[in-house]
C-alpha cells in the first residue's frame, strides 16, 4: 500500500539522520519498538491518531507522513530548526508548537523554490 510505504520512508529517513537504533527512535515517539518495526517495515497500517502523534513527535505535518512529499533537503533545514526550538527552553510549549508549524511552512516555500529551479 502506498500510505505504508510513503510513511516507512519518511520515518526511515529521520531515524537514519539521527542516528539512532530503532528503540532509541520508538522511545523518541513515544510508541513501542514493535509497533515502529512493523510500521518501518510496511506491515502496520496505524491508525490516524497514530499518524498525528507521530507527526507531532517528529515536528511535520500528519500528511507529510502519508504522502512522503518531503525534500530530503528539507529535513536537514527542519532538524536544525527544531533543535533550535528545543533549546529555547522558556518559550511555552504551545508557542514552540506554533513557531515550528510557521517553520515547517517556510521550509516548505524554500523547498518549493528549489524544486522549481530544478525543474528549469
């Protein structure tokens, strides 16, 4: 199923940048190593609060996860940002939520633009 895939890909992708071992990035998501191994390796469908958790976990948006329409560029943009979120500590959670979606949006123009140019 192309929802299965699409979503193995992206969650392969944050884990092979972060570097971590599947518990450490199941522990991140707060979801069982079993539940990520079966959705890493398509033979979960999760359901949809599933897919909003992870998504808020990871700081993207639930159909990023569904549709696997990420510049592989964009990551290495969004993880720098969203460390920098993260260490700004005294901004209230549902602020730094805020500020990371306004983020995610100006990666996404960005990203955007250089498909553009590729695409010339």
């Amino acid at each position: 199923m192309e929802i299965q895939r699409n979503m193995s890909i992206i969650l392969n992708m944050f884990r092979s940048r972060r570097k971590q071992s599947l518990s450490e990035f199941a522990e991140d998501l707060e979801i069982s190593r079993s539940h990520l191994q079966a959705l890493l390796a398509q033979k979960s469908s999760p359901r949809i609060d599933t897919v909003e958790h992870i998504a808020n976990k990871l700081g993207i948006e639930p159909r990023v996860l569904l549709s696997g329409s990420f510049v592989d560029a964009q990551l290495d943009v969004i993880e720098q940002l969203l460390g920098l979120i993260n260490s700004l500590g005294e901004i209230p959670d549902d602020k730094r939520k805020e500020f990371a979606k306004l983020i995610y949006e100006i990666v996404k123009l960005w990203g955007e633009e250089e498909v553009e140019e590729r695409d010339k």
